[in-house]
C-alpha cells in the first residue's frame, strides 16, 4: 500500500512540474496535428506569402506568427473537415498561452527590428508555406514563456 502511495505521489510530482510548459505544448501540439491533416489534402498549387525562419528576427515572431495564421484560410482545401482545421489553427494561435510567448518585446523593439507586413513576403507554394508554418511553431515551441 505505501509504495502505491509513494509511486501516485511520484507521478503527482512530475505532472506539476510540468504543468507550466503544457498548456502551450498542447496547444501547439493541436495546431501541428491540424496542420497535417490540412498538408495532407490540400491543393499544392496555390501560392501565399510566407515568413521564412532563417531571417526573422525574435521580436518579428509575433508578425510572422499573425501572418501564418491568417494565411492559413487561403490554403486551398474543399474539404469540410479540412476547413474546420484551418478555423482550429486561427482559433488556437489566438489563445494567450501562445501570445504571451512570442509578445515579449516592447514596441520600440518591435520598431527597430522593422518586422514585414503579411503581403511584403516572398510567395511560395502550399508545400514551401506549410513547411515554413511548422518551423515557426517550433521555434515558438522551445521559446520559455
């Protein structure tokens, strides 16, 4: 019985210290998994504007993540579920557990660092856009809130 308890309390443990990074994990987790279903059946003709990771500043992430997110409607898909995907990404990249991770600089940061407006990106096809999408929600991932 006490070795029970011993191992409940254990595993108790652990899950609190884990507490403070899961609720964004999970949300990004969520949006990862909508945003394969979406890979999967799209069509990958279309081409958008896109972030690319290698050259956006920390304090442009915010931008860039706002761009992602309302790009991700114009990815071409007819099926419904697929467009119940797209509205799960916006919805779930709108929560604060993400925003306030990627909100961490000032404006005047924010100014200097002359983050892109959505449309001044390159455009890329479906494929390139998603693959970008995914970078930068890993980059937000190991970001520390």
């Amino acid at each position: 019985m006490k070795a029970s308890v011993c191992f409940v309390f254990a595993v108790v443990c652990w899950f609190a210290a884990q507490a403070e990074e899961s609720p964004k994990i999970l949300t990004l987790s969520k949006v990862m998994n909508e945003l394969n279903k979406i890979n999967q059946g799209m069509n990958k003709r279309t081409t958008l504007n896109s972030p690319t990771i290698n050259d956006l500043e920390d304090c442009c992430v915010k931008s860039a993540l706002d761009c992602f997110r309302a790009k991700v409607f114009y990815l071409s898909v007819t099926d419904a579920k697929l467009k119940r995907s797209q509205k799960i990404i916006s919805h779930e990249l709108r929560k604060s557990v993400i925003v306030s991770v990627v909100s961490n600089c000032k404006p005047e940061e924010i100014q200097k660092a002359q983050c892109k407006s959505c449309d001044s990106y390159k455009k890329v096809d479906s494929q390139t856009f998603v693959q970008n999408f995914q970078t930068l929600l890993q980059k937000v991932s190991s970001k520390r809130s």
